[in-house]
C-alpha cells in the first residue's frame, strides 16, 4: 500500500539529537514498512526547541523522509498544551493565558461578618443571597462588590541597610490578595464570589494557552508553525503533509472562562452571562437549563471559531492536512474538519477478562464510534487514530494488532501508533509513552504489522460505510444537569439528586451503545445539531455520506427546537424513530416548548414521566404514534432491560441485512464493519475475544453474480471463498481464532480460475518434547 496508507508513528525527540541517528532511525522505519512519522519534541528533549540547531535536525529529517519516499508530518505542540511552542508564545503575552471559572461561597447568619481572603485575580460576580428554608432567592440578591478590596498577605521585618542609625528596622507588606469584608443584615445569607483564574494542571504544571481567543491561536501559529513554513518552503505538501493537534486540555478544570468570552456570549444570546453565574454551580431557578446550554454550546462554538476553524484555514491556505484530536464539548464542533482524530489508551489483549476492565464508550476521544461517525456525516477525508498509548513495555505485536482491529471495526481508516521514542537514556523508559520502535525485541518483525495495518487502510479509506441505524447524542440534557463533556462527563455540581439523574442518563446511554454492540447492529452516533445539515429522502435521513433508516433516541431530559421539528417531519415521512425511557421534560430555548409538543406526541405529562423514569418501580412498556415508538420505563433503561424491547422493535422495523451465528459463550463476539466502493461490498469481521470459534455468516448477495473473496490482509492476496448462495443471501463459514480478523469482498467480478477454498483453522502438533532458547539475552532493568 502507499504511504498515505500506511502506519504514521507520532516520533518523539527526547534527547541529544544527532543527525546521524535521525538518518539511521528513518531508514529503519523504511525498511519496517512505516509510511512516515509525525515530529514532536519530547520530554527530554537536550537541544534547544525551535532553535536553529532545531530545524538544522529538522532539515535532516525531511531530505532522509523525502529520499525515502516518507510522509512528516509535525505535531503543533509539545505533546500537551503546556508545552515548549506554548510557553515561548506566551513570553510577553499574559492575555493569552488560558483561564477557568471559580468560586467561592459561604453561608452567614445576620449580623454576623464575612471576612473572605480570595485570589489575587479578576473577580467577575459578587453577591449575598438571601435563604429561605435553604432556599436561594435570587429575585432578591444583593450586589456587595463594593465590599471588595485589598490587603497583603505577608509581612517583612528585617534591619535596615540603608539608614541603620535613624531606622534600625524596616517593616514592609506584600503578597497582596482580594479581601471581602460585609457584615450579614438580618436573615440568613449565601455569600458567592465568582474568579478569573489562571489554569493550573496538577498532571501537567505549565502555563496554558487561551484557546478560546483568536488572537492567541494566531499567535501561537507564527510561534510553533510559522518559522517552519519560513525554513522549508520547498517542502511544504512535498514531503511535509500536514499537522497534527493532540491534548490540548491536559486539565480537569470544571469551567472553562476566557476574557473574550462576556462579550461574545452577550452577542450571541442576547443577555449576560456575567450576572447569570451562579447557574453553572447550583439551581438558578427555571431558566436554569437554558443558561448552562447557552454557556456550554458558546463555550463549544468561541473553540471551533477561534482555534479548530483557524488552524483548518491556515492548513488549506499552506496546501497542508490538519488533523486534530482535542477535547470538545460536542461532536458538531469539529464538523470542519478534513481529517477527524480519536484517541484509546491501548489495551493489552485479555485486559477486559482479568482485570474487569470496561471502558467508558460515551468518551469522546476514547471511542472512535464518534469520530467515524463524524466524518460520514462530513464527507471527512479519514479517520486517524493514535493508537498503543500506556499499554506498557509488556505491549506485543498481537496486542497492537487487536487494537487496529478493533478501531477498524469501528470505522478507523488510518493510525498514528503513539509512538516511536529517539532514546530511552535515563528517565526516558519511564515516559508516559512507551517506545513501540527499535528499542523493542519485536522490532525486526514490525513489517508484518505495517504490512498488515497498511493493507487494512487501504481497503477501507477508498469506499463508505453503510451503516442504517444512528443513536442522538443526549448532549444538551447532560450539558443542562452540569455533566462535563471534557471530563468523561463527570457531575461537578453539588445537588445529589441531580447527579443521581446524571449518572442514570450515562448508564443508559452507554447500555444502550453496548446493546446494538451485542446486537452486532452497526450504528453511528449523532450529534443533534447535525440534523441541520441533514435531509429527508424517502424514509431515510441523508447526510453527508450516511443514510439511515431509524433513529434511535436515548433518555434526554431537553432538546434543541430545531431537532425536534426535523424529528417530527421525519415521522410525517413515516421514518422510524425509537425512543427509551425519557423524552424532553425542560425547555433550553426561548419560543416554542419543545416539552409541550412532546407532550401531545406522547401523551404523556412531562411531571409524571420524570418522575416514572427517575422512580424504583420496574415496568416497560411501548407507545406507538404511527412510525415512532417510545419505550417507557418505570426507573432506568438498564434496569428494565429496554434493550430486549429496542432489539424487537428494530427487527420489526429494519430486519437485519447481516447474520452472524458463532459458536462459544458469546454470540456477539464477531463484530463487523460494512463499506462499499464502486463494485464491490468490503465486510470487516474481526473476533473481539481470546476465545477461538466458528462462525456462519449470511450476507445479502449483489444484484448480478456474486463472487465472494478473502482478502488476506498478511499477504496481500485475494483467496476465492466457498459459498452458498440461498435466495438473496450469500452464506459463509469462517473460523477465527484468538482476535483474529477477516477481510471479506462481495464483488460482481470474473469469477478467478482458481478453485474456492475453505478457510481451516491451524492446527499444530505439541506432542513431545519442546526445548527453548532465548533468542537473545533478556535486559535486566534496574530502577
């Protein structure tokens, strides 16, 4: 396969960097099977950052790249945001710091005195609210800014140096900080002070960049980019291909606050966020759902403008890729970009069994189900994923393998294994990231691996998914109840109830993606918001690429207007839709209730379905108006196993174009990835277990003969497979053993000469005495 295609390794330069060994270590990776690598300075790193020594090393690499007939690509920042380009943009530019939102309160009786030290920063909100019953009422808060001043923090005496005879001593104060000082009228009284502070990572300590602010990212561009641009203009989308952004937010910071922000939410919604602050810590009162969507999704739209869109147009105006993987806070917020990034933590095969091991499927970056989603839905050029981090030096080639499989089957087209280390002296080996290159034993065999992944690529980048069932993204009701996107949607408010909702909106909605997993029915997620790019044909909804045949809505507690009503003319076209257990019950927008309309759809009080859905009674039961069906349940999906009832409705409505029966203890180990091309149908089967079993496998047969391939992704080569072909179904049998995959190809080619064969599994004789050699010394390390 070409080099677009193959594996794109994120190298790190982690040391002294000599030239010859940048030649040496490039070479390598040619001779490995590597398609390129993406640059990044490393922790470690012993020659000066974007010095001139820098791109003197720089230079190197390029020409070796381009003799070798490799793709660069750099990565725009050292690993994270705190890195060495950011720092050195940041030199001179204080207002591009990065900021958070913070608060602090305390509750006071009358008469008694606040005396309240706070950081020396911005304060943004000062108010004393009045309790009733442990009630806020905010109709009659109380602004006490005037209350607010200054004193130091610390005092210096010492002798004094300059005129000892008249002032032995000198006694000076320093360290300022804010200081409130009211004393509490009659009542009771809830003081909160809201803060613009300084982000500070405590995994990653640094100063981070306002990616919030243009001019900060256009900053950082003639920082970080720019002088590359300057040194190697006759390189540019020659050997040098594009740029990559990764990690941008290493911090969990709660809320995320820039000083361009008032203004621009003031703009685009028509009142102030300022005075509004207290709804993303606690209960505002009714508009308290439309005020945290209005933060997150302007929050979600200042980074898409200010820094996503900006790099896009920079990459397209250079003639170089862009390809990002950074938190969002929705997935339509990347809808620009030409190549979407998803990121896992790599896992060693077997991880799920021995150590209980699930992971979390509604993460963003963590589940490439989003991201391939995305790109469909945006007729995006790929899908790049950065593949074996912190699966440890115990890491084989069979486990990156899975992985790859894994991905793929989810609709990964590329990968960008991360990654490749210049050095492991000293500290080195203990990097977050460990090396997957020559430092490893299994180096000499890594061809095999790139062969493979590069073949993979190959086969699914030139077609299109053919997926019919898309899920909604329940964004906008967690957004409401303060579950944070960028923290794996973790509740950071502090009313226990409201968490309790939270936690049962996540459960269901990762039961429900768990359960078409088990179901083997392929699906898309979908971002509400994308439903505005969309169009109904027929029965279908139709964007970008995807079409498909039923929706699929999670509990939600909200919804944007726009998306209601494109769900209602889908059911007026009699398109299917399936909701479970929860339809909106609270309003985010002014105008038209989007709850009152639900109502009369379901004929169901939005009180009474709240209650039923957050209750302890057991109970499932269907509604049907027409093509949409809601399954209600009393208490959570998950508890009521509304999966059973989602399976049945979608057999009925949309019957399964493929059918797997394996053998073993799960039938819903074989999973699968569905494209097409011009001619030809690509089925991707891989065994997600260790398990080995048999599988029978029907697929719809094409229109005209149908000639059925294995294409063998280890050698390249195209086997003739014995099928069976009963009506429209074309039957097969395949065998997988440990993780292992198939690549099967419906095509209406010449049927080949050579006589179909059967796929047998190996089998190998272990009778007898076995003797083992070590194949060289094993390194013993010592700490």
């Amino acid at each position: 396969p070409p080099a677009e295609n193959r594996l794109l390794p994120i190298w790190y330069w982690n040391g002294v960097i000599e030239e010859n060994e940048i030649v040496r270590q490039i070479q390598d990776m040619k001779d490995k099977g590597i398609g390129g690598f993406c640059l990044a300075a490393g922790a470690g790193l012993n020659i000066p950052h974007l010095s001139q020594i820098w791109f003197d090393r720089v230079r190197v690499a390029l020409e070796t790249a381009d003799a070798c007939g490799l793709q660069v690509w750099l990565h725009d920042e050292h690993l994270s945001q705190n890195g060495l380009g950011t720092r050195q943009a940041l030199l001179g530019h204080p207002q591009f710091i990065a900021q958070q939102l913070t608060h602090r309160e305390t509750v006071v009786q009358g008469g008694q005195q606040v005396d309240m030290n706070l950081p020396w920063a911005p304060v943004l909100l000062v108010i004393a609210v009045p309790l009733r019953r442990d009630r806020s009422l905010w109709e009659d808060a109380q602004d006490i800014r005037a209350y607010l001043g200054a004193n130091h923090q610390q005092t210096h005496f010492a002798p004094n140096s300059t005129l000892p005879v008249y002032h032995p001593y000198t006694h000076t104060t320093h360290t300022p900080t804010r200081r409130l000082y009211w004393k509490a009228p009659a009542g009771r009284w809830r003081v909160l002070v809201f803060l613009q502070e300084p982000i500070i990572s405590h995994t990653q300590p640094g100063i981070h960049i306002d990616r919030l602010n243009s001019e900060a990212i256009q900053h950082l561009q003639n920082i970080t980019v720019q002088p590359y641009l300057d040194q190697f203009p006759d390189q540019v989308s020659k050997t040098w291909k594009g740029v990559f952004t990764h990690q941008t937010d290493d911090s969990p910071l709660p809320l995320k606050w820039s000083p361009v922000l008032p203004d621009y939410f003031q703009e685009r919604n028509g009142y102030s966020i300022v005075s509004c602050l207290p709804a993303l810590i606690t209960n505002f009162g009714p508009n308290t759902a439309r005020i945290r969507y209005d933060y997150f999704q302007t929050i979600g739209e200042l980074k898409q403008k200010s820094d996503l869109t900006q790099w896009k147009n920079w990459g397209k105006e250079q003639n170089l890729h862009y390809a990002n993987n950074i938190p969002i806070s929705r997935t339509a917020h990347r809808n620009n970009i030409s190549i979407l990034g998803t990121g896992k933590k790599g896992e060693k095969i077997g991880i799920e069994q021995t150590r209980g091991f699930t992971p979390n499927p509604t993460t963003y970056q963590k589940n490439a189900v989003f991201t391939a989603s995305l790109a469909a839905q945006t007729n995006a050029k790929g899908v790049l994923n950065t593949c074996f981090r912190n699966a440890g030096w115990a890491q084989t080639l069979q486990d990156m393998k899975a992985q790859i499989d894994a991905a793929s089957s989810q609709g990964v087209t590329q990968f960008a294994p991360d990654g490749f280390l210049y050095t492991l002296n000293g500290l080195r080996k203990h990097s977050t990231t460990q090396s997957q290159s020559h430092q490893n034993p299994y180096w000499k065999h890594f061809r095999l691996l790139a062969d493979y992944a590069g073949r993979l690529s190959y086969a699914l980048s030139d077609s299109q998914p053919v997926v019919d069932i898309a899920l909604l993204e329940p964004i906008t009701s967690l957004w409401a109840h303060l579950s944070h996107p960028e923290n794996d949607w973790e509740y950071i408010g502090p009313d226990k109830d409201e968490n309790a909702l939270v936690e049962r909106l996540i459960s269901d909605w990762t039961y429900i993606i768990n359960a078409l997993h088990d179901m083997q029915r392929p699906f898309h997620t979908l971002d509400p918001a994308m439903l505005s790019q969309a169009k109904i044909v027929g029965k279908e909804v139709h964007i970008g690429q995807a079409k498909y045949k039923a929706l699929v809505l999670p509990p939600m507690t909200n919804m944007e207007r726009d998306v209601f009503e494109f769900l209602k003319d889908f059911i007026h076209a009699d398109g299917q839709i399936i909701a479970l257990g929860l339809m909106p019950i609270e309003d985010i927008e002014e105008g038209t209730s989007v709850v009152d309309q639900c109502f009369r759809l379901t004929d169901v009080e939005p009180g009474r379905m709240i209650r039923d859905y957050t209750g302890h009674e057991v109970g499932v039961h269907l509604v049907k108006r027409g093509s949409f069906s809601l399954i209600r349940t009393g208490g959570a999906v998950e508890r009521n196993r509304g999966s059973e009832m989602l399976a049945n409705q979608l057999n009925d409505v949309l019957p399964k174009q493929v059918s797997i029966q394996s053998q073993g203890k799960n039938p819903s180990a074989i999973q699968f990835h569905h494209r097409i091309s011009d001619k030809q149908h690509l089925y991707f089967f891989t065994n997600t277990e260790i398990a080995s079993t048999t599988a029978r496998i029907q697929l719809p047969s094409l229109k005209r003969n149908t000639t059925v391939n294995l294409w063998d992704l280890e050698t390249g080569k195209r086997i003739p497979l014995v099928n069976e072909i009963v009506g429209n179904q074309v039957i097969i049998n395949l065998p997988f053993s440990n993780h292992q995959s198939h690549l099967v190809v419906l095509s209406n080619e010449q049927e080949s000469t050579s006589e179909p064969a059967e796929i047998a599994p190996l089998a190998f004789d272990i009778k007898g005495n076995w003797k083992v050699d070590p194949e060289e010394d094993n390194a013993l390390r010592l700490s």
